[in-house]
C-alpha cells in the first residue's frame, strides 16, 4: 500500500512540474530552432524525479524531442508548508508546486552542454557564452594586456610544445631502454 501511495505522489508531482515546464518551454522561441517543431517530451518513464530537503524540493529532468534533435530540460520546484507527506500534500493538501528552476540544455563549444533558464525574470540577465564565466576573457586578450607572467608564446609555439614534450620523453625511454640492454649484454657470461 505505502509503495502504491509513493508512486502515486511522484506521478503527481512529476506532472504538475512537468506542465509548469512545458508552458515555459512554449513560451521560448528558441527551442524550436535548436531542436525543430513540431516537439515533444519524451515518455515518463526516461524521466527523473528526486526530492530534498526533507521532501521539500522536487528535481525533475526531461527529455524534449524535435525534429531535429533532442534535449533535456531540468525543473527545480518547491512546496508550501502542510503535511510532511507528499501524498498527503498533493492529495488532500494544497498540491501546489511553485517552480525555481527550469532550464533547457543547450549546445555548446566541444559537444558540451550548456544550461539556459527558460525563467522569465532570467530572460533579461546576460547569459554565459559556450560554457564561459561572463567575466572570462580568451587567452589571446590575457597574453595581450602588459603585465602578464611569463613569456608571450605565439600559437605555433604553444601547439609545438606538448610535441617537443613527448619526443624528448620517448627519448629519454629510448636511452633508458638501450642503456639497459647494454648492461644486460656486458654482465651475461661469455
């Protein structure tokens, strides 16, 4: 009875977040062009729902189809105090989830993922660019400022680098290993 009274009470949760999500995720204009329309989400059971803060706040990842691709979208939602229980609360309580977080995962620089907040009071914030803090400047601004530590390498130079590193350690391998031989050789008896 209790794991019918559990399962029931994360399907609920799950589709009460789940709603709330899908209405933010309508109200986007670039999930279509990042992942083609028409677009979906995925069935129930590739969903996960957790729960922390003694039950207090639900966790909620999703698949998103579209024609073209498919991307996951991660719900963060709290609940107003009443029964200690989840079933007890969406049942018989208020049942109201109020959403934290929703964010849709989205492409970026190296076949990573990069989190986006489909939020509205997010929208107006600047968002992280591929993955970077937004007080990250490239190494080539850094190498041009005065003042930096070390030698200004070019781009040839730095990529020469890990090669010069790796043929002078083969080397060293190969001297080690021929050094070896030619002592094995002049102890063995004659």
């Amino acid at each position: 009875m209790y794991l019918a009274g559990d399962q029931a009470s994360d399907m609920i949760t799950y589709s009460k977040l789940h709603s709330q999500a899908m209405e933010l995720v309508a109200k986007d204009d670039l999930i279509p062009q990042m992942i083609g329309a028409p677009y979906s989400s995925g069935a129930w059971y590739d969903a996960t729902l957790a729960f922390s803060h003694r039950d207090k706040v639900a966790h909620c990842t999703f698949q998103l189809k579209g024609s073209r691709g498919v991307t996951d979208i991660a719900v963060k939602g709290g609940r107003q105090p009443g029964y200690r229980s989840n079933i007890l609360y969406n049942m018989i309580g208020p049942g109201v989830w109020q959403l934290l977080s929703c964010q849709v995962m989205v492409p970026s620089e190296g076949g990573l993922v990069a989190p986006r907040s489909l939020m509205p009071e997010h929208k107006e914030q600047p968002q992280q660019q591929s993955g970077r803090a937004a007080s990250c400047q490239p190494c080539q601004e850094q190498q041009q400022q005065p003042g930096q530590l070390g030698k200004q390498h070019t781009d040839a130079q730095l990529q020469q680098q890990p090669a010069d590193e790796h043929r002078r350690w083969y080397h060293r391998l190969w001297w080690r290993q021929r050094q070896q031989q030619q002592e094995a050789a002049a102890q063995r008896p004659t």
